[in-house]
C-alpha cells in the first residue's frame, strides 16, 4: 500500500511546513527547488514576452519563446531521468507542469509536429520518474508532501484537448485514483482548509518586501478571496479544484491504466523524436535580433515592433 496518510504534511487539522518546502502564490505547496525553478521560468517568459515591452512582433513569437524556455527545461530533466535521479527530476517536471499549466502559448504555435513531440517527451519522463519513483518506494506523501496536488498540476498541463495529451492526461489520472481514491472529498477539503491557514499565517509572517518581490496578497483566513496589501479583494486560491458535485480530480479513470505500457512510453525513443522536430524548427526570432530575451534588443532593434508606430 501507498504510504499517503502517516505524513505530517497532510495530517488535518493542522499542518506543519516541511522544511524544504515553501508556499507558492495562491497557497500552492511547492519544494523549494521548484519554486525557485519555477521563478526562474516565469521572469525569463516575461522578458520574452513583447506585450510586457509594448511590442508586436509576430504571432507566434511569444509561443516560440515560451518553447525554448520548454526546450531547456526538458533537457535538464532528461539528464536527471537517464541518471535515474526521480527526485530531482520529479521537483523539475513539477516546475515545468505548472509553467505549462500557466502559459499554454506554445501549445498553440504553428508547428503542430514539434507541440505533439514535446509533449510526448515531456509525458514519456513523467512516467518514467513516475514508475521510478514507485519502484524505490517513494511515491507517496512522506517522500512527497504536496504529491496529490502535484498529479493535478501535471493532468491540467496536458489538458489542451490534443490526444497526446488526453492520452499522458490518463495516465496522470489513473495514478491519482490508485494512489488517492480512498480519500474522501471531506478529507480533502480538511487537508485544504489546514494548509491555507497554514499559508495565511506563512505570508502574514513575510516582511513587506518580501511579500511584494512574491507578488504575494494577505489571504483572508477563510480562503474564498485575497486581499492586497491595501486591503483591496483579489482573486482566491484554486487549489481545492474537486467538482461542485463531489467527485475527484481523477473522475471515474479506470485505475488499471497506471500500468498501461506504450511505445511513446519510452524515453529514448520520444526523445530522438522530440530532437529530430526540433531540427527542423527556429530557434531563434525570425524578425528582429538572434535572442528571444527582449530585454537584450535595444531602444533601436524595438522601434519597429512598438505598439506605438502602429495607431
């Protein structure tokens, strides 16, 4: 059996921090490496994003740069995995399934051959950690303390509606079930309302700066709505994401899919794909400098693609 239910992490009514993770915005429980990751990942994609410097450069030039950040990010992971290192992997792959779940725009470029091939890759090391992780018996929330809301992160992340991604979305699921689906919905919202209290006091306890470089808002304690430093309401965290009617994350997946075996389930096969579509594909700007980090171009090199010189 899955050890899910000894861990201090999810023992309601309270809960203690671990000390090598941290509270992300909205009261996501993170390991600390991944949200320092994480971090890294969201402030290069808004250096690279042309609406934050009041630019248009071309349509897909937001979604190409968001999969070059995607690129070095799997090439990192699929290090750790061939040295069958799960647990620094699985702390990345959490990093990147919530970068993907928040920026979706390359998913939506126009090489259709190389989305699906970054996604297999991405889905083949998943499992492959996955799987690792179980066989050394560290899939469960001692080892892994936010690990169920970590499983919903990756099932949202491949939830664009390709069947590459309703396939590695199955998959994500049915482990959910296997490892979760005796939890009731009463369980869950007691380890909910335990963790945001526990994230309340986390960020009232943060110094003004700190809680402004976060982008941090002083949450109400009830957890429905946020309020910002100057008491304005903001937005609620959505973490406790179970339908209105009930019914888990995972839904009705047959549990018996958790050990499904695929051809796109092999790393190195996917891999030498994913490599082969990414030859044929830019990896750099088509108009403007050879970087996809704007904050590299000059005054001079933006002046054509402000917003400005089109009204």
């Amino acid at each position: 059996m899955p050890r899910t239910r000894s861990s201090n992490a999810n023992n309601a009514p309270g809960f203690t921090l671990p000390s090598d993770y941290t509270f992300a915005q909205g009261g996501r429980l993170v390991h600390k490496d991944t949200y320092q990751r994480f971090q890294k990942l969201f402030n290069a994609a808004k250096n690279r994003d042309p609406d934050e410097h009041g630019m248009h450069i071309y349509n897909d030039f937001f979604g190409y740069a968001i999969l070059d950040l995607v690129d070095s990010t799997l090439s990192s992971i699929h290090t750790l995995v061939v040295k069958k290192k799960y647990r620094d992997a699985w702390r990345a792959l959490d990093c990147l399934g919530r970068f993907s779940d928040d920026l979706q725009d390359w998913k939506q470029v126009d090489d259709g051959e190389r989305v699906e091939a970054t996604i297999k890759a991405y889905g083949a090391m998943l499992v492959a950690t996955i799987r690792g992780l179980e066989k050394d018996d560290a899939l469960n929330e001692v080892d892994i303390p936010n690990l169920e809301e970590a499983l919903q992160s990756f099932a949202r992340s491949f939830d664009s509606g390709s069947d590459a991604e309703e396939f590695f979305n199955n998959i994500v699921r049915a482990y959910g079930r296997k490892l979760f689906g005796d939890r009731t919905d009463e369980e869950r919202k007691n380890i909910w309302r335990s963790r945001w209290e526990a994230y309340v006091a986390f960020v009232k306890a943060l110094p003004d700066e700190e809680r402004e470089k976060r982008g941090e808002m002083v949450p109400d304690e009830d957890g429905e709505k946020d309020k910002d430093a100057d008491g304005e309401d903001g937005e609620g965290s959505e973490d406790n994401d179970d339908d209105d009617d009930g019914e888990a994350w995972f839904g009705d997946v047959n549990v018996k899919d958790a050990q499904k075996t695929h051809r796109d389930f092999a790393v190195s096969r996917t891999w030498k794909e994913y490599k082969d579509a990414l030859a044929g594909s830019p990896n750099v700007p088509l108009r403007g400098p050879p970087t996809w980090n704007l904050t590299e171009w000059t005054d001079e090199d933006k002046r054509p693609f402000l917003f400005k010189n089109f009204e």
